[in-house]
C-alpha cells in the first residue's frame, strides 16, 4: 500500500462532536479519555485486522508564552507525528516523575517517552492536508491551569495535547496496526478565559480534512 493511501484504514474519534457526522464514512466513536478509546479499539483489533487506523479530533495547542515557537492557530489541522503519555506517574516536590523513571518495565507500560507514528504516512497525510506535523502529550486531566500547561509544554516538548493519542498509539503499536493521527485545534492551553475556544470551526476543518484522506483513498 502507498504511505499516502489510507483505503480500508478504520476512522475512529473520542467524543460525539467529533465524529457523529461522519458515520458514512464509517467513523467509529471509541469514548473519551485514555481507557475508553485503549479499551474500545483493542476489541474491534481483536475482531478485525484492518490496514491501518485513522485517529481524528480536535486538540488544545500550547500557547507560545508557554513554549518555545508560535503558537499554532486556532481552527488549524495539524498531524501528529509522535505523542506520548504526558501525566502517567507521580508529581513530586521538584518536578515529575513518569513511570518509567520509577523503575517499573518500560515494554509493557506507558511512558513519556514518544511513541513515532507512521513516518512516512503522517508526512503524506501533511502533504495532502497542507499541515504541520506536530509532536502531541497524551493527558487525562487538561490543562486548564496556566502552570500546568507551561509545565506540560516544557517537560514534553509537545505542540498539543489530547486525551486519547498515546494510548491509541499505545494500542496500535501492540497489534502492528499502522496509524495516522489528524487533530484540529479548538483552543489554547492553559487559563480558560485565555482559550479562544471555537469548537465549531475546528470540527468544520476537522471534517474537511478526514474528507480528504479517506475519499481520495477511494478515488
């Protein structure tokens, strides 16, 4: 299979506004959160095997006052190019530490360290979608704290977080299953009111863009 097709690849999303729409393009809802879509998408790979799997939704970006570079824009599709587990294990008096640093088997268990997608099929899809390819954090509390996302941003070095690509990633990896990972940006990280949110525009381009790497697929 060409890296820039993804026929037959299964589309899957966390929550309801995500993906609903797109059910005839046989998007699959996997739940919210880092157990819900681990959980979800095992099942179907235990029952079915197919090419590959497109992980789509939107994401917060980590504003520039709390990294290194521009922030990216709200509404934008970036692709994921690497996520990893950015709040697995135990925060301490002078920083974190992840799980892996705590001795504990780094084969079997999620750590921060990155998880690198598909290379070749993330950089077709940018292509495809005129995208920035993006490192992500996988989360389970956001950060709607300005300190937690400048601390978020600084020990990860991610561009954006989720709350369900690591484990995806995580999950893929297991059962050698090929995944691309297209977010749309609904708002910045950090203090709420600084968020600039707009769900409704990153789910419109979010669409757009899932329209465009599956349907061309089937041309």
């Amino acid at each position: 299979m060409h890296p820039s097709s993804l026929r037959g690849f299964l589309p899957v999303y966390a929550a309801s506004a995500e993906g609903d729409a797109l059910s005839d393009l046989g998007a699959v809802a996997l739940g919210v959160g880092k157990v819900a879509a681990a959980v979800s998408l095992s099942e179907r790979l235990m029952r079915m095997r197919p090419p590959g799997v497109l992980l789509f939704g939107v994401a917060g970006a980590y504003p520039s006052r709390h990294r290194n570079g521009a922030s990216l824009r709200i509404g934008e599709v970036v692709v994921v190019e690497s996520d990893g587990f950015g709040d697995e294990g135990v925060a301490v008096a002078d920083g974190f530490l992840d799980v892996g640093s705590l001795g504990m088997p780094q084969q079997d268990t999620p750590t921060s360290s990155p998880i690198l997608l598909d290379a070749l099929r993330a950089r077709a899809a940018a292509d495809a979608l005129v995208a920035p390819l993006v490192r992500a954090t996988t989360v389970s509390t956001c950060s709607g704290l300005e300190s937690l996302s400048a601390q978020l941003a600084d020990r990860t070095g991610a561009d954006i977080e989720t709350m369900e690509g690591a484990a995806v990633a995580f999950v893929c990896e297991r059962h050698s299953v090929p995944l691309v990972h297209v977010r749309a940006i609904s708002n910045y990280c950090g203090e709420r009111s600084r968020g600039e949110w707009d769900l409704k525009r990153a789910v419109r381009a979010l669409h757009d863009a899932v329209s465009v790497l599956l349907l061309e697929s089937e041309a």
